[in-house]
C-alpha cells in the first residue's frame, strides 16, 4: 500500500481482498471514509491503511503461550 493515489472501489476491493459490493456497503455504513468527485468516489490511501491496522491482530511472544502451559 505504498500508493498514496485515491483508489476507486473496485481497486479498493481488490488491494484488500474484498468484493466491490462491501466497499460500497462499508462506504453507506461510513465504516470506510471516501472522497466524493462529482459521482464519481475515490478511497483516500489514508482510509485503506486504517482499515488494515484496525483489523491487524498482533502475535502474542511465544513466552507467553508457554506460560499457559
């Protein structure tokens, strides 16, 4: 995601492994931020790199797991 052009929904949707139709779901639902150029929408790269650290689950240390043991 090093891009930092607007993607459209279908290149949205692609770079995040979704389908156009949740782009556009998320997009009524204003989960998802966008940017309105007449009809035309456009997804800030911003907005595609929130979404990826808000869904990110980070690993718990392997010490961790051991300790559970």
């Amino acid at each position: 995601m090093s891009n930092e052009q607007p993607r459209t929904v279908r290149e949205a949707a692609e770079e995040l492994g979704l389908s156009p139709a949740t782009i556009r779901a998320w997009i009524r639902r204003r989960k998802i931020g966008y940017v309105r150029l007449g009809r035309a929408v456009r997804i800030p790269a911003s907005e595609m790199r929130r979404i990826v650290e808000r869904g990110t689950v980070h690993a718990v240390p392997q010490e961790a797991h051991e300790e559970d043991r």
